[in-house]
C-alpha cells in the first residue's frame, strides 16, 4: 500500500498552511494498493518528538475501503467520507490539529494509514489508544508519509 501527499514531499518541510502557525488545515493525502479483504481503513498523525512523549494531531477510522483520498482540509470543509469516525487528538479537538512544536529542533509528523480487515467501531472521540487495540490482530498493511516541521 502507497501514501502520498500533493502538499510536501516525503521527508520534507510541511508548509505552514498545514501547521497551528497557519491555517492549521490537514494536507491533501492519496492512497492505493490497499490489500484484498481490506474492509476499513484508519489515519493516525503524529509527532514522536514531542517533549512529552508522542503528541497526536489526528486520529481517523471507518474510512470505507474504496476510498482513495482526502482532500485538503477535509477535516473542516465536511468532506470525510460517510461513516467515518475521527477521534480525539492531544489539542481536545475532534479534527486535525497541525505542527506546533516548541521552537528548536525539527519535529517529525508521520502521518499514518492502515488497511483493515473490520470495520472498527468506536465512540466518535476515541483517542489514539482505543483505535490502536482496536485494530490488534486487523491490520492487512500500512504505509506513512512523513514530514517535519521547526519553529525558529
């Protein structure tokens, strides 16, 4: 399975339009090749370079498995396919949250899909720990996109 982002390049800066110093909007994301028998599909972002420990932007499950794509700022224009379910991140919102790291080093941000062989269900507001045992023993194939984001 393939992620992609139109938004930033692998391994590369995310613009400020997808940061808390911008518009704070999720980027634009694709995907193919999900595995036969994938019947759900799950959305994790987040920054394990947190000072605290790893930091949550987005958690996102009961995508159905047709779907191939996101489109920018999905999260605040309504454009989650039907059914899908997002939980709650480390800001206490029910959305994406972007980059807003302390200054100083760079942070990385993986953003994270998983195949599914379920449909996972879960309280909208879930966090990422519920939606992580929930998927134990159903993941079919994942694949990240990754970027990095520093405050100077």
């Amino acid at each position: 399975m393939k992620l992609t982002s139109t938004a930033f390049q692998n391994g590369a800066s995310i613009p400020a339009k997808f940061t808390g110093d911008g518009a704070d909007v999720s980027p634009a994301l694709a995907w193919s090749d999900a595995p036969v028998g994938t019947k759900s599909l799950a959305l994790i972002c987040d920054d394990p370079d947190a000072p605290l420990g790893t930091w949550v932007h987005w958690v996102l499950w009961s995508l159905p498995a047709c779907t191939t794509s996101l489109p920018e700022a999905a999260e605040k224009i309504k454009a989650l396919p039907p059914g899908a379910e997002q939980g709650k991140n480390d800001f206490g919102k029910l959305d994406y949250g972007g980059p807003a790291p302390p200054r100083g080093k760079p942070h990385r941000y993986f953003f994270k899909l998983y195949a599914l062989d379920t449909q996972v269900t879960l309280k909208p507001g879930s966090k990422k720990k519920a939606l992580v045992k929930a998927m134990e023993g159903h993941i079919l194939a994942e694949a990240e996109w990754m970027g990095t984001y520093q405050r100077k």
